[in-house]
C-alpha cells in the first residue's frame, strides 16, 4: 500500500526567500566562470522546495549565496527580511548564526565533542534558547547525548546534524545533498525527520539535490541548469519519504 500524500504548503504572506537578478562569477576574463546568471526566486513560509541540478548547475552556490555564505557578484537576496547581499562580512556571519540553519552531506560533526556538545555549539550561537536536549530527544538521540561522533552510525550523525540545524532556531533551513551519504532506508528516515520538524517549527527549507527521486515529497520543485532555473513546479499532493525510491 503506498504511503499517505500530504498537501503542499499554501503560500501566504511575504516571501521568505527572494531574489532578483543574482548573477555569481568566479574569476575574470577568458577564465571567468559564470556559475549563476540571472537568477528570480520566491520562496514563501514554510515551504518545503527541493532544488534539482546536475553537478556544475549552480546548486551549491545558489544556496552559499542565499545562506550568507559569499555575497552574489549582482542582483538582489532577501531573506526573512534581512537584505543579504548588502552585508559586510561580519553582518553575514550574524546572519547564518541567527537567520539560517546548514545540513551538509558530510556531518561536519566535531569529533571530540559529544552529540550534545556539538548541537550546543550552535544553538549558543542562535537566538539564546538552549534547546539542544530536545531537538537531539526530538530526531531520536535522547539516549545518545553522550556519545561522540565516532560511537554513532552514520543516520545517527546525520541526525545529530538536523538537530544542529534546528537548535539555533533558525527561520530557513538550507540542505546540500543531505542524504548523499546515506543508504534509501536511512535517507528516508533523515528526510521524514527534516520535514516533521521544519513543519512543527514553521520553517521554510530549500534543499539541494542531483536525486530526483526527492523531489516527490517536496511543496515545489526547481531545476537549474547552466546556473538559470529552467523550471518551477508544484506538487499539489507531495509523497511521504516513506515511499521515496532510489
């Protein structure tokens, strides 16, 4: 039997997430790479949106410059109200740690650290609330606190990583190939975490992946090319990440 759909997020209110006229050029002359040319978005609040590319699309630099990462080479980001590419270098690093949480293929965990040191890392650097114990209790890890990176499996690391994500309380949610390194089983198991937990906290997530099997749980789906988006289509019935195959 397949698994029950849910319905996409309706769009209300102003865009989270908007951009206009971003262009990204790496180097100059007969060596300049344009990794992004052109490029229009909105995302509205709370939707889930998956962005599909191949690799040298432009996927990871769309995201590096919607989550403050490097700053755009033109054009206009917004995002949840802050003007991102008119930031200095400080003003984008205050921006990550209080506006935008990271979930990157590789766990970036700090191997010395605990499960919940690693989360207090960041949620110290968030909107003051510690809410780490509880976000490890709520991706499955409360009996896990103590464990360092080395002592958990892999989904358990990346666990780890969505509830870092989530601790500092962040309005958007960037993931980069979050179940890269992860079998179907366990991907599944991360995805279905990632979206229960961004819909209770009301947060809008945009995830970049080549696995276009992923994007049938997503409110929308963009794919980019040659660093334009070609595309923009709504799921009106999205599938749970039980069902997903690949």
């Amino acid at each position: 039997m397949p698994a029950e759909s849910h319905s996409a997020a309706p769009r209300r209110g102003e865009p989270t997430i908007v951009l206009e006229g971003v262009t990204k050029t790496y180097g100059s002359g007969e060596v300049a790479v344009h990794a992004l040319r052109g490029v229009e978005l909105r995302i509205w609040p709370e939707e889930f949106v998956v962005l599909l590319g191949p690799s040298g699309s432009g996927k990871t630099t769309l995201l590096n410059l919607i989550g403050g990462i490097e700053p755009p080479s033109s054009g206009e980001i917004g995002v949840a109200g802050h003007d991102v590419a008119a930031l200095d270098e400080e003003g984008r690093t205050r921006f990550r740690r209080e506006t935008v949480g990271f979930i990157f293929q590789f766990f970036n965990l700090i191997p010395t650290l605990t499960a919940l040191e690693n989360v207090e890392l960041v949620a110290e650097l968030g909107d003051g609330a510690d809410r780490s114990a509880e976000m490890l209790e709520r991706v499955g890890l409360g009996d896990r606190l103590d464990h360092f990176p080395a002592q958990l499996s892999g989904g358990e690391q990346q666990r780890v990583a969505v509830a870092r994500a989530l601790a500092g309380g962040p309005r958007v949610l960037l993931g980069d190939e979050p179940t890269g390194a992860l079998d179907l089983e366990t991907g599944r198991t991360v995805l279905d975490l990632l979206h229960k937990l961004s819909h209770e906290l009301h947060q809008t997530v945009l995830l970049v992946t080549h696995n276009a099997s992923i994007a049938r749980m997503a409110d929308r789906v963009l794919r980019l090319r040659d660093g334009e988006i070609v595309a923009d289509e709504r799921n009106e019935q999205p599938a749970e990440a039980a069902s997903l195959e690949w």
